[in-house]
C-alpha cells in the first residue's frame, strides 16, 4: 500500500479509537479535609454560617433554567445588612438534570455574571440541536461517536465546556469556596443517586478535582435515549469496573437528596449542633409541568415516545413530592443545638402550579420540556418563577429579618442627620 494511502487510512481512522476522558485513581485516600467537600469551602466575607441558605433547582429542561434564573435575581435583588444580598449568602446550591446547567453555572461564576450571561450563554441557545449538529456536520465528530468509547453525552461535555464552563474544573470550584454546588446524576446499574462531591468519588478511589464541570453537568443531563450515559472508572475493585452515569432528574429531580441527608445527618446538621447556626432558609425551586389534561379524555393509547415521556414524569413528581413532604416536616421539627436556641428553619418552594392567575399557571405548566424554547416563553418563565419567590409569605418574613439590622442602621443615620447642631 502506497504511504500516502496508508496515512490517510490511518487518519480516517484515528477519531473511531476516540475515548471519553477517564478519571485516574487517587495515590492515596484524601483526608476528610481535602477535596471538594463543603467542610473544605472557605466562606468569604460575604457569607456566613449564621445563615444557611440551601437552593435547589429540578430537573425540566431550558423551562428549569429560566425559572432559576428568576429566583436568583430576586435573591440578589434583596439587600440585607452588611451591604450585602441574599444571593451573597447562598451556601449550598443542588440540582438535577436540566437544573444542573444554572446550578454550575452559578457556583462557577457567581451570582453577578450569572444575571448577565446565562440567559444569553445557555438559556437562549437549543442545546440539544447544538450537539446534534456538531456529529452532523462534523464528519471527524460523526466518526467520533462511532467509537465504543465515546458518545454523544461526551461530544454535549465537549460541546458544554468550550461554551459555557471555560474549561474549568473542580478544583476550580474549590478554590472560589461557597457555594458547594451538588450536581446529581443516577448510577443506572444501582438505581440511585450519584453526587459529583469527593465523598462520592471516595467510593471510586478517584479523585474529583481535575474532573471537568462540563462532563458533571453532562452526566447530570444525561436523558436517556437523546442523550448516551457517562462512565467513570471505580479503582475500588479488584476488577476494573465502572459506573455508567444517566439524568439525575430519574431519582432526585428536585436535587433534594443532598440537603434531606446533610441537614439530617450531614455538614449542615453538624453546623447546627455546634451552635453556629442562627437560621436555616431552604428554597426549593420545582419546575415540573402538568400531563395535558386532555391526554385522559382520549380513549386512544398514547404513542411509545408520549407514554414514555409522561410515564417518567408521573413516577418524577411522585417522588418529589414525597421529598418535599419529608423536608417540610423536618424543617417544623428542627435541629437542636448542644448549647443555645435551636435556630430558625424556614422552607421556601416556588412552584408554578401556585401561580395565582389560572391562564397563566396553566400555559407555564404545559411548557415542553427540552433545551430550546421561544425567547417570550423563558422571559414569561423568569418572571412567573421571579414573583413566585417574592410574593411567598415565607420568603417575606425571612428578607423582613435579615433587613431589620440594615433598616436600624439606617433608621439610625436617620436620628444622627436630625440632630439640630451645637450651638
């Protein structure tokens, strides 16, 4: 065979041995004070352990995203005292699914630059036809996916990081401290919850700080069938064994299974025992849809694709409100400190199903679920989600008490101006 035609043989060939990035093995195990835990996050000037505030955002598609976007602005929009904002202290953020991409987002970046560009970065972009295009029209990435070792899910990571993540890591991550971002995916072969935190990858003899944020949001994202799942190498065994890593939403897609587990028994019940708690606020943002109602009127048997879809997002709902039901009850019981007053708990939820104008609510409840949606739909979401959170009377009185020292700084200026001048 002529050389020229053998280098092109060679090079046609060259993407098919194409292999996802595999997590190496830890030299040795990591102290509980290294990795990304969120014992090892510094706190910051602008945050503290006084006030704990947990935000989780579900799984729903671009819908998730827009409705993230809205509760973040009216956080950052509330000022409290010390010339700060309730979006300066959000100490844990965890998601699932499509809630994954604003969850890193905003832990990467912070809630300022989060406000200015997801919404042109992620939301207003179909990230779905963006992959497909990419095997598409790229016949070195069509060749690509060809590959037993590489799939769509990892051309998605490739495709997230060069976009949206900036090539940024865990240990990235670790060094901007809170908040801890949990992104939740689901180990398919044990049915349940995988957590991209060094506690998790413990159990894989891995370390998670040179893992890139984009194939953690990737495997969190990972729908089955439009997506392919992601696999992570587990060192732990005598064989080589991996896990094989799909959507977070199939489990916990509200994201709520890191909070119950570390406010029950975890990092955040312990901060609470060592009395340095003073209240506890839990937003819960669920952007769940609604079955079309008449789906039940009919008496044809819905299509494969139609009973799958909303099959899944029954048993989904199912499961998130058995989870809300569980951290509402737990936020009434509360957690007692060694020493001192139990601290405050206060469980917020915005749901669209709570929106008081019926068109709206149910014209936002049946928003598809999928990457791409019209720019008057996420901007109708933004501002559903956004209001939802300011009108809660929960959310109220927690803002009222995190204002009162800033309003009695000022009240007090006040006083000191209307003082008549020594004569």
């Amino acid at each position: 065979m002529p050389r020229r035609s053998l280098s092109l043989l060679l090079l046609l060939l060259a993407p098919a041995c194409a292999h996802y990035p595999v997590n190496a093995p830890l030299d040795m195990p990591l102290d509980s004070s290294m990795g990304y835990r969120f014992e090892t996050l510094a706190t910051g000037p602008a945050n503290t352990d006084a006030t704990l505030v947990c935000v989780t955002f579900s799984g729903g598609g671009a819908r998730a995203g827009a409705m993230a976007y809205g509760v973040v602005r009216t956080l950052a929009e509330t000022r409290i005292s010390g010339g700060r904002t309730l979006a300066d202290e959000v100490d844990v953020i965890s998601s699932a699914s499509g809630g994954s991409f604003p969850a890193a987002y905003l832990g990467a970046f912070g809630h300022r630059k989060f406000l200015a560009n997801f919404r042109e970065t992620v939301l207003q972009r179909d990230l779905g036809m963006e992959t497909f295009w990419e095997a598409a029209l790229c016949p070195y990435n069509f060749v690509r996916i060809c590959s037993p070792w590489f799939n769509r899910s990892d051309l998605a990571s490739e495709l997230y990081d060069r976009t949206i993540f900036e090539d940024l890591t865990y240990a990235s991550l670790q060094s901007k401290g809170r908040p801890f971002v949990v992104l939740n995916a689901t180990d398919m072969l044990e049915g349940k919850r995988f957590e991209f935190t060094q506690d998790q990858f413990d159990t894989l003899g891995s370390s998670l700080s040179p893992i890139k944020l984009a194939r953690a949001v990737a495997a969190s994202a990972a729908f089955p069938v439009l997506l392919t799942p992601v696999a992570f190498r587990n060192y732990n065994t005598p064989q080589a064994r991996y896990v094989h890593l799909i959507d977070g939403g199939l489990v916990d897609n509200l994201g709520l299974g890191y909070v119950l587990e570390s406010y029950q028994r975890g990092a955040i019940h312990d901060l609470i025992v060592a009395g340095k708690v003073e209240r506890v606020v839990f937003v819960v943002v669920n952007a769940r849809n609604r079955v079309p109602e008449d789906l039940s009127a009919s008496s044809q048997a819905p299509g494969a694709g139609t009973a799958l879809v909303y099959g899944l997002d029954a048993a989904i709902d199912r499961r998130a409100d058995d989870q809300t039901r569980l951290l509402a009850e737990l936020c009434a019981r509360g957690v007692i400190p060694e020493d001192g007053d139990a601290p405050e708990v206060h469980y917020i939820e915005v749901d669209l199903d709570d929106l008081p104008d019926p068109v709206q609510r149910e014209r936002l409840l049946g928003v598809e679920t999928t990457f791409g949606l019209p720019e008057e739909t996420l901007d109708e979401l933004v501002e559903a989600s956004a209001q939802l959170l300011e009108l809660n009377p929960v959310f109220k009185h927690v803002r009222d008490e995190l204002q009162a020292p800033l309003y009695k700084h000022v009240q007090a200026e006040l006083r000191e101006d209307a003082r008549p001048l020594a004569r």
